[in-house]
C-alpha cells in the first residue's frame, strides 16, 4: 500500500515538473567572514514557463547552489502568472517598473523573434512569446529586470475584452 502511494505521488510530481521548462538565470555567492574563515551562501534566481502564456518567477537563497536553484524552482511553480497572448506577440505595448528596474515591450510582426536583452529575453522564452521587441529602460540588476518583465506580462489586457469592455464598436 504504501510503495503504490509513493508510486503514484513520485508520478505526479514528475508529470508537474515536466509541464514546465525551467531556467536558472542568476546565481550570486554571497560569503560572511568568521572565526574559522569565510562561509559561502548561495541565491539563485529561477523562472518557469510552459510556453502558452503561463510563466513563474522564483527567488530562493540556500548554503548550497543546487538546494538553491530547487528551491527556487518550488517559489516559481507557486508563484504562477497566466497572461494573455495575441498570436506569437502580446496585444499593446506597456511600460512596467519594479524599484530601480524600467522596461518596455512592444508588439513586433510575425517573424522578427525575440528582440531583448538577455533577462528579459529568458523570461519571453520560456512564456511563449515569439515576436517581440524589449528594452531596459533602467537598472541592470536581474532580480528587478525580471520582475518588472513579469509584472508587465501581469498588466496586458486582451484588445476585444478592452473594448467590448469600453462599449466601442468592435
């Protein structure tokens, strides 16, 4: 009985980490010096996305990089953001920021791919956006670029919703 619970909790688990693609974008060492010498930590910065307008962001510190990065994939799989998509590209521009972070996003035509730098480029990826056109507008810290991209993915709204919304004629 208790080998088939396991079984089937061992299966589920592995049918949840593979509906989404996982990427570590940053680790940063951090050490503290004490009477026996310095001790390391480690923090890693993880982003999920299953390719179809789904995309998580986790942020996780440990004493060992890999306890780090799995537990920032757990953060990302909690924190789980589904945003709306007009084709390959996102329906309006926006302009987001987080603390020092300013970035802009704007629909591209079919074809151009992901133009943007390399944050804000893995998080577009692994959401499932195709064409697209970024810009870091502020800060360079990768903690703040990401989350301003995901909080830009949170404020995009469908067009027809907006406007049958508004009452304009469609």
């Amino acid at each position: 009985m208790l080998g088939t619970l396991m079984a089937k909790k061992g299966k589920r688990e592995e049918d949840f980490n593979s509906e989404f693609e996982e990427k570590v974008l940053y680790i940063n060492r951090c050490s503290k010096v004490v009477k026996g010498g310095r001790k390391f930590s480690f923090s890693a910065l993880v982003i999920v996305g299953d390719g179809n307008g789904r995309v998580g962001v986790g942020f996780a510190k440990a004493n060992e990089v890999a306890d780090a990065i799995r537990k920032g994939g757990e953060a990302a799989r909690k924190n789980i953001l589904t945003f709306e998509l007009e084709g390959t590209s996102i329906p309006h521009e926006i302009i987001s920021d987080k603390d020092g972070a300013k970035i802009l996003l704007k629909p591209a035509k079919p074809g151009t791919g992901i133009i943007a730098g390399s944050k804000m480029r893995a998080v577009l990826e692994v959401s499932g956006i195709k064409d697209v056109i970024g810009k870091s507008l502020g800060c360079n810290n990768p903690l703040n670029q990401v989350h301003a991209t995901f909080k830009a993915l949170g404020e995009l709204r469908n067009r027809q919703e907006t406007l049958e919304a508004r009452g304009a004629a469609v």
